[in-house]
C-alpha cells in the first residue's frame, strides 16, 4: 500500500470514528427530544379525553387538525373501531420509540361517527432522520475535501519521491552520473543536494578507487620487473660466477694452491648471494615479524634503514608495548616502513625522529623529519593511500601533513586491548 494511500484510508478511519461519535451524541439527544414529545402528545391525549366526556360535540374536525405528534382518525356511522399504534418499520424508529406508547383514544360523536386519536412520534423520527442524513452528508463532504486537498498536497512530494526512486535504481545499476533536478520545495531541494552530494562522493571514490587499482598494477608490474631485474643481475651473475668456479676446481684439482684461492672465492660468492637472499627476503616479507616484537622489529628496521639511506634517525619506543598480534605487528611495521621510503624518497631530511608510546588504552605512532615539506597535497599518492588502507584495517586514524621548510608528520593512533598481550601472535 502507498503512502498516499495510508495517509488517505487513515483520515477516513478518523472522520468515521468522529462521524459515529457525533451520531451516538445526536442519536441520544434524540431519543430524549422523542421522550418529551410522546410525554407532551400522551398530555394531549389526556386532555382531549377530558374534553370528550364533558362535551364531545367540541372536538371538531377544526380542533383536531393540527396537532403535532397525534394521529387522528374520523370512522364513518357502522364503522368499528379498532386500536391502531404505529409500527416500528426502520431501525430507527426500533431505537428512539418507548417500549409502550400510550393507548389511543376512542370517542364517539353524536352525529354517529367515532373519533380515534393516538400517539403518532413518526413526525419526529423524520426529524431526527433528516438531521442524520445531513450530518452525515456534511461528513462526506468534509471527508472528500479533505481527501482531494491532501491528494493536491502530497502529490509533488510523491513525484520527487519517484524520481528518487528511479534515481536510486539507476545508481545500483552503476551510473554515478546520475543527477536530481531542482524542486521548489525547500525539503525537496534539500534531498535533492544530499543525493546529488552523494552521488558525487560515490563517483569521486569510484574514481580514485580506479586510480588506485591502475597504480597497484603498475606497482606491481615495477616490483615484478625490480625482482626479475635482480634475480638476473645479482644473483643470476653470482650463480654464474659460482658455476665457473666450480668448473675451475675440476680443471685444478691438481693445483693446491689454486684451488685454495678459488675455494675462497666461492665462498665470497656464496656470502654475497646469501645477503642478496636475505635482502630481497626482508623486502618481500618481514621475517623478523614471526620471532620479534614490535618494539624490536622497529628498532631494527631503524638501525637497517639508517644504515643504507645515510640519515640519522631517532627511535624512542615506550616500554609498556603489549604483545601484538601478527596481523598488526605486519600493518604497523609495513606502515612505518612506507613512512620511511617516502621520507627517503621525497623528503630530502636529514634527521628522522620516530616515536612509539601507549596512552589510555591507545597506541600512537609518530613520524617527523626536518626536510622542506610542502603546503596543502593534491591528490595522494599510492604510498599515503595505502598508509590510509592500513590505519583503517587497524580502525585507527592516519593523520600526514607538512609545512614548507618545516618537514613531513605521520602519526597515527589506534586503539589497542588489554587482551592483546594475551593473543597468539602468530594469529
């Protein structure tokens, strides 16, 4: 059922339940107006009779002619008399007459007739009936108005109401660009701005989402052809250069000395290949993460990092770091670790100052360096965005700005549980 509907079938209900109030009101009111007229009319009928025994020459046709609520019956010489009461023919008059109506009243005139009065309220239940008839016409058209004014009223907010509907199911099926028109009404106006406001934001985050995916293809493909590029260069020449050397062995096997020198060479080619290993290993995945802490895991990313980019660096990390588990040990530390490369990338700082510390409940992560920084960022990098990912998947909140010559600030707050220290961390 539509909302017109309800609101109309709700009006109706309450007209009628005023409608029946006010003929339960009227109703009653004329059940006691019948009373007193019948109590009048019985009055008459007593006096009419006093009147007929003392002279019934008196009551001629002129007398007897107007009375209200009395039914008078003039019977021809030889015609009998019988006793007449009014029938209850309608509800109505089931509901307003008296259990007993008065008896009627026979008199016999001298010239052979006989006169028959009786009480007769019909007169007045057509009263009553009319009354009825126009309060409830009275009612109806009331109802009707109402009913047409509310249709008048509600009309132009069911055909925005319309639009918005199709505007929605043309949004789910994936056109952003889909707008409202302008109303003149001011709330139709207004839902008008919020759904275009919304549909904006939605193709603005469709976009930037399409953004972000090309950029992590691309970023993909970069890491991709980075690893191959040294799995070809390094170590695919050190594994070269191994596969020679051991070809020289078979050649000198008679030669001490010479395959004493060559041995150590392998052995420098091993180590090197080893590190390489260990190097690419610490970029793919942070291996420390499964047997360290977090406290321990930054500080040696620290000492790490300051040792290949040649910038001091700071570390103060609060002592009261519970125990994390894995899968935020990995966020904080990949997040410190993007903060890191775009401080080395972009930055151009030569101290870095990182800060880690509980307080109530809350662990909080701070990044500055002195470089130049710049004023208000366009649209964030990969780098940001994926820093912003991170802080949302630890429900926390990311806050990177800068000022010119004052450097670059990350800090990002999170909440932590005291149950925390308590978890697997390889959960």
């Amino acid at each position: 059922m539509s909302a017109l509907w309800r609101i109309s079938l709700l009006v109706s209900l309450f007209f009628s339940l005023v409608a029946a109030v006010c003929l339960a009101v009227l109703l009653r009111q004329a059940s006691q107006d019948v009373s007193r007229e019948l109590a009048a009319a019985g009055a008459v009928l007593s006096y009419l009779s006093d009147v007929a025994e003392r002279d019934p020459a008196a009551l001629q046709p002129e007398l007897t002619r107007h009375l209200r609520h009395v039914q008078v019956r003039w019977l021809g010489p030889g015609v009998p008399s019988r006793e007449v009461r009014p029938q209850r023919s309608t509800w109505l008059e089931t509901l307003l007459y008296p259990a007993e109506l008065p008896p009627p009243l026979t008199v016999q005139m001298p010239e052979g007739r006989t006169l028959q009065l009786s009480v007769d309220p019909r007169d007045e239940i057509e009263e009553v009936e009319e009354s009825l008839l126009q309060l409830l016409a009275w009612f109806g058209s009331a109802l009707l108005l109402s009913l047409l004014a509310i249709r008048w009223a509600v009309r132009p907010a069911l055909g925005v109401l319309n639009e918005l509907l199709a505007a929605f199911g043309q949004v789910s099926q994936g056109r952003l660009d889909t707008r409202l028109p302008s109303h003149s009404l001011p709330e139709a106006q207004q839902l008008s701005g919020h759904f275009n406001r919304m549909v904006s934001a939605l193709e603005y985050t469709r976009r930037e989402n399409d953004d972000l995916t090309r950029s992590l293809l691309e970023l993909q493909e970069r890491e991709r052809t980075q690893l191959a590029q040294a799995l070809h260069d390094d170590l695919g020449q050190y594994l070269a250069g191994i596969r020679a050397q051991a070809c020289l062995l078979q050649a000198i096997k008679d030669q001490p000395q010479l395959v004493s020198t060559t041995a150590r060479t392998l052995d420098d080619h091993c180590e090197q290949l080893q590190d390489g290993f260990r190097r690419l290993t610490r970029e793919l995945y942070p291996v420390m993460l499964d047997h360290l802490e977090l406290p321990e895991a930054i500080q040696l990313l620290a000492e790490q990092w300051q040792s290949a980019q040649g910038i001091k660096l700071r570390v103060q990390i609060d002592r009261r770091i519970p125990s994390l588990p894995l899968n935020k040990k990995e966020q904080l530390y990949r997040l410190l670790q993007e903060s890191l490369t775009n401080v080395a990338k972009h930055a151009c700082a030569s101290f870095v100052f990182i800060r880690l510390r509980m307080n109530g409940g809350r662990l909080r992560l701070l990044v500055r360096d002195n470089g130049h920084g710049h004023g208000a960022p366009g649209r964030p990098g990969i780098g940001l965005r994926s820093m912003h990912e991170r802080a949302r998947a630890l429900d926390g909140r990311l806050i990177a700005c800068g000022r010119v010559g004052y450097g670059w600030v990350v800090y990002l707050d999170i909440p932590i549980r005291e149950s925390c220290s308590n978890e697997d961390p390889s959960r």
